[in-house]
C-alpha cells in the first residue's frame, strides 16, 4: 500500500523527447490495482508512447514508473501495444507454445485453457493468417496473458474491429479483470466504448493528463439532465422518484432537477393526476465525449 491507496502503477512527472520533439510532458497519473484504467486521447496525444514506457519497451527522458509489484519477473507486464507478433502461417495452439518458450514456461494445460479463455478453443490448425481481426486480437490478449502477468496494457484494441468484434474483446476484458483480478490498461479513442469498461480514466491530451477521474464520477458528468418548471416543485419530487427519476430541488431557483431518461407523457399524466402542473421542461444532454471536448477546449477528432 501506497499513501494514495494501492497502485499497481504510478508515473511520477514523466517527459519524453523524440529529438527536439516533446511527446509527453510532465505526465503524472496512478492506476489502482484491480482497475480498468483507460487512457482517452486523440490521435498523437501521447498514449502509446507511455504505454510502451510502462511496459518497458522505451525509456523516458525524465521522471520514473512505479511498479506496485515485481516488474522484472518475465511476463508480469502483459502488453500489446503495436499489432500483436503473431506467426501468421501457425495456429493459435503454436503461436500460443511459442510465447510459452519465450517466456521460459512449462507447456501444460494452461495452453489450452488461455486459449479457451479467450475463446479460440476451436480454431484447431487453422492458420492465424486467416483469423479475422477480432481473433488475431483475442490470440494476441491470449499471448499477453501466457505469464500470468499483474497487469495487461492494450493499446487500441478496438480499433478497426467490427461491432460485434468489439463486444467479444469488451466481454474478454471485463472476465479477465474479474475472474483472474487483471488490472486493464487500454487505450482508446472510441470514448463511448471505453466508457463501458474503464473503471478509471486519464484524459491525455499534448503529453499530459489533464483530468483523472473515476467512472462513478463521469455517471453524474454525462447522461440527460431535465429542469422541470412548476408553482408546486415539492409535489413534483415525489412523482418523479416513483417514476425511478432521483431528484433535487433547488429552493433559491425553485427549479427541480432530475437526472435519466423517462418518457415525458408519462410523467407528465403522472403529474397532473398528482394536481401538479409542469410549465416548462428544459433538458440537456452531456456525454463523455462532449465531456472531453469541453475539457480540451476544443473539437476533437475522436
Ligand atoms: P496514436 O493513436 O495516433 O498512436 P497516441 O496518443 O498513441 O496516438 P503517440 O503515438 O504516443 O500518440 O505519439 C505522441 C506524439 O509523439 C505524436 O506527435 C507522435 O508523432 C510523436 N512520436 C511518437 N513516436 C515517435 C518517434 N519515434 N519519433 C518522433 N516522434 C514520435
């Protein structure tokens, strides 16, 4: 345990340059252990650069990576950040023995339960060059995984996928983080995808975090807000908590907030059987990318 809680990973202050080129700037964020943690940014933000730190495959320039495990243990650091290395004219069983020697380990039967894990317990000798794209994903999550490792970092491991595709890799990850307590790192510029996953996310923009925040925290940020007008608000609140809508009243405005989504008829029929009478009704509607653009200032291209 850490004086901020138990990390599996923390980047303290990390910068690095590509030549005169600054990619990440300062960068500081803290992945608790057992999360999702997703990383959302445009194209070029700086994502895969501190991926690949994290997993030890480049250095920074400045500033460190904390492990709250062992780091050096082969395998313990579980990463596809660029297009998984996968033998395209073998199987998923040989690819899959293959990585086991990298990696030193003992081929047994925990070959063929990774590969069942991930769901290609029956692709038999058929080749990895004739996978779709979701499997080659889903064989590369399985390669990651050949060590055991503490955490799995996945960079955009969505992309290019098709919906159906998605839900596989989004239904894998989520098993994977329960039921064997993997902490996920993932990044992804497909924000709605992300939010159905990530317990935590790091908005990245220029090679910075410009905003941590928990998904708990991002429910209350996104989603419809309605502002109901009425001479009898205190009425009006208990309509709308039996139509499941939780609501506040705010006396100074006299305006009753209520967050989620109804059908206005209802509510509205509901209202006036209880002698309240709405006046006005206002809604607006915030999702996470609106979020996002609204933080970087800007229109972004995710
Ligand atoms: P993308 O999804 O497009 O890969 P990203 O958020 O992962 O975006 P990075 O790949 O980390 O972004 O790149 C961050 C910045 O660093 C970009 O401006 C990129 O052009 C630059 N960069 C990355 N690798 C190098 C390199 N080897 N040499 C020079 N510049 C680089």
């Amino acid at each position: 345990m850490s004086e901020n809680g138990d990390f599996i990973i923390k980047i303290n202050d990390i910068s690095k340059d590509y030549g005169k080129f600054r990619a990440l700037e300062s960068m500081s964020f803290t992945v608790p252990r057992g999360s999702i943690y997703g990383l959302v940014g445009r194209n070029g933000a700086g994502k895969t650069t501190i991926m690949r730190i994290i997993s030890g495959l480049q250095s920074p320039t400045k500033g460190t990576v904390e492990y709250g495990f062992d780091n050096k243990k082969l395998g313990n650091v579980g990463a596809l950040v660029e297009l998984p290395s996968i033998y395209s004219n073998y199987s998923a069983k040989d690819n899959l023995i293959f990585q086991y020697i990298n990696l030193g380990l003992k081929i047994d039967g925990s070959l063929d339960e990774n590969l069942r894990f991930v769901g290609l317990g029956n692709t038999g000798s058929k080749r990895a060059g004739k996978f779709s794209l979701g499997m080659r994903q889903r064989l590369g999550i399985a390669m990651a995984m050949c060590g055991n490792p503490e955490v799995l970092i996945l960079d955009e491991p969505i992309n290019g996928l098709d919906p159906q595709g998605i839900i596989q890799i989004r239904d894998l990850l989520i098993k994977l983080n329960k039921e064997k307590g993997i902490t996920i790192i993932i990044s992804s510029h497909i924000l709605s995808e992300l939010s159905k996953l990530a317990t935590d996310f790091a908005f990245i923009e220029a090679g910075k975090v410009i905003k941590e925040i928990k998904a708990e925290e991002l429910e209350n940020v996104g989603g419809l807000v309605t502002e109901f007008y009425t001479g009898t608000p205190e009425q009006l609140i208990p309509v709308l908590n039996a139509k499941g809508l939780k609501a506040t009243f705010d006396p100074e405005s006299r305006v009753v907030t209520a967050k989620g989504y109804y059908n206005l008829t209802n509510i509205v029929t509901a209202a006036s059987e209880a002698g309240v009478n709405i006046a006005r009704v206002v809604t607006r509607e915030t999702d996470l990318e609106t979020y996002f653009v609204k933080l970087v200032g800007g229109e972004s291209n995710a």
